[in-house]
C-alpha cells in the first residue's frame, strides 16, 4: 500500500509517517522541508514540498507522487494551523477550511481509497458533570480552531459516499519532552519552590485526555488496516480512556520532581485571571509571554474526561500502559531537570510552530526515537 503524509515534518505527522513507513511506501509533504535527522531516519520516502492552501502547488505534488508510485492508496492529512488565542487568523481558512478542501479534491481525482483527517478533541465542549466525550459527541466548540476543524469534518462526512473518510478527533499529544504547550506550562508552574508552585485554579478537576505519541502513530497505521470494516465516514478518539485531572498531575509531578509539599493551594479563577494578567503585561517587557491565555480559566474544573470504547473495539487498538501520561512522568522530569538546556529548545520550538525531528543524544538512526 502507500500513503501520502500531510504536515509530515511537523509533530505530529513525523511520527506517523515514521510508523507508516515500517509497513508501506509513504510519501512525505509539508510546506518545509523535513530536519536531516527525519530524513536520515526513513531515506526511502518520497518527499515533496507544497503549501496544501495553494490548490496548483497541491495538484502538482499529487501528480509527481502518483508518478513516482504508480497509485496513492490512503492520504493521512495531519497538516494545520493552529495558536492559542481567540482571534479569527486568515490561516483558518486557507489552511485548514481550504486546505482540507483541496487535499479532498486532489485526493479524490488521484482514485485514492480513503481519507484519514486529523481532528481534535478541541471540536467538543466540556461534558456535563458524570458524562464522557465519544466518538458521537457533537462537534460545536466555539474557538475558532475548534470551529474551522469542525467545519472540515461536516465537510468529509458529506461527501463520504464519494471518498470514504477517517476522521481522528485527537487529544493532548505528548513526548518524553513534553512538547505540549498547556503541559509545558504545568511544567513550568508546578516545579519551582514556593507557595505559588502549588497554586490551582479551582478545585483542581480541570482535566482532558491524554496520548504518548508513539500510541498515536500506531493508531493511524490501524485506522489504515481496518480500512475496509470502517464505514463510509468514521470517527475515532485518539486519546487515553478517562482523563488526567489537575490535582493529581501537580501532586504527582511535584513528587517525582523531589517536592516534600505537594498539597495543593486552591485559589478563585477570579485572582486567577488577576495573576495571568499580570503575566501577560510582565511579557510585553520580557518577551517571554506565558503559554497560558484568559480564556482557558473559563475551562476551569470542567472536566473532559474520554471514553474510547468504540474506537478501541474497531480498531483493535488500545494505548500502551507505559506510555501513559502518569506512567511517562519519571522520564519527562528526568529530561526536564537534567537536560533543561535542550528541554527548553524543543519545547519553545514546538510552541512556535517549528518544530524539527531529530535524534536524541546517543540514538542511532536505526532506532527512531520517539
């Protein structure tokens, strides 16, 4: 089989083309091109630049992959754009709304047998108390990144009689570095000395659902091989089953990290916002603008907790144990206070959207290090 990779070079879809090119010939596209690491890593792949928002440049790269493969049987589009703030970007449109639109459209004319999209667990609102999220929850969040992937899927779905379609709503994806903006800034926050250290917003039940990337990569070659018992248009959840809540992580984390007091310091959103505020006029001076953004207080003790039956049961796909979040908590803090260095590069690198796949100190490229 082979596959083209959208956004290939980015966090996430460098790991899947990864996983995807241990079983089939893959196809690498991106708007950059990939670091030497990630190619010295799979030197097989075809790889082709085209920014997915220019339809001719798009229809170019499909005609030079369907050259060099003959047939293109599966397209992973993984490529996005996103940024934590409220404020509508032009980019959502091109990118996501008509990028998506033109990855379908060169998709279908190359005879491809299925689309796999990647969406985000961002599309849904917050359960009521006692609920969880599923495959069948409604996609109506109001952020703009959540609106402009929710668009997409209505998009997929009803055009799925003519290219069938995957659409994974993922979660909080996570590396042994971290590279997650909001779990960087727990990070950040949770692991200084201090009274400020133990602060939470609320009661500390503020939660969503995490994945270990290597997990995600797995899911996205299953989504693959279950292609022909899906049905013209399925949605699966790439995230842990439950949740991660606040109190438990900041207590967990505060332990490993060497902390005696771990015992949390629960304070009103309102000083909350006070107190982020305050650091976001502190950045204007340094620079260095907190990761956190006002809007995500309103998610405060408004659990997201997941449950991923169905996609497990489909896909015969569950999350590997070790790689949980609390499971991966040792290694991550082992990396945070012995390398800070280079925890700081990767994690500022990926919370401005460059990202760059490369070797950890004493891997060997025949061992890809996720």
């Amino acid at each position: 089989m082979t596959v083209l990779v959208t956004g290939a070079s980015g966090l996430l879809g460098s790991a899947v083309a990864l996983e995807l090119a241990r079983h089939m010939r893959v196809a690498h596209l991106d708007w950059r091109p990939g670091s030497a690491d990630q190619r010295q890593a799979a030197p097989e792949v075809l790889r082709v630049e085209a920014d997915i928002g220019d339809p001719e440049a798009l229809s170019r790269a499909f005609k030079r992959i369907q050259a060099a493969f003959g047939q293109l049987d599966f397209v992973v589009h993984l490529a996005a754009f996103y940024h934590f703030g409220i404020d509508e970007r032009p980019e959502y449109d091109r990118i996501n709304r008509e990028g998506t639109r033109n990855v379908w459209a060169c998709a279908q004319e190359a005879g491809v047998r299925r689309l796999i999209f990647a969406s985000s667990l961002a599309v849904m609102k917050p359960p009521t108390p006692g609920v969880c999220l599923n495959e069948s929850t409604p996609s109506n969040a109001p952020m703009p990144y959540a609106r402009s992937k929710a668009d997409s899927e209505v998009f997929l779905k009803e055009r799925a009689e003519v290219l069938p379609a995957t659409i994974v709503r993922i979660g909080g994806i996570f590396t042994d570095w971290c590279e997650l903006p909001p779990l960087y800034g727990l990070f950040r926050r949770w692991t200084k000395r201090g009274t400020m250290a133990r602060c939470i917003p609320g009661k500390g039940t503020s939660s969503i659902p995490y994945l270990h990337r290597r997990d995600l990569a797995r899911l996205f070659l299953r989504t693959i091989e279950c292609h022909e018992d899906c049905a013209g248009c399925e949605t699966f959840l790439g995230c842990q089953d439950g949740d991660v809540a606040h109190h438990a992580l900041m207590a967990k984390l505060r332990e490993i990290a060497g902390f005696t007091r771990n015992a949390p310091i629960h304070i009103p959103v309102w000083m909350a916002r006070i107190g982020l505020r305050l650091e976001h006029l502190l950045g204007r001076v340094t620079g260095r603008h907190p990761v956190e953004q006002p809007w995500m207080l309103d998610y405060v003790d408004r659990p997201m907790p997941a449950d991923t039956s169905q996609t497990r049961a489909k896909l015969k796909w569950a999350p590997s144990p070790e790689l949980g979040l609390m499971e991966r908590l040792p290694v991550m803090v082992r990396h945070f206070q012995e390398e800070r260095e280079l925890w700081e590069e990767r994690n500022r690198r990926r919370n401005a959207a460059k990202y760059e796949f490369y070797f950890e100190l004493g891997e060997m490229p025949t061992k890809v290090p996720w």
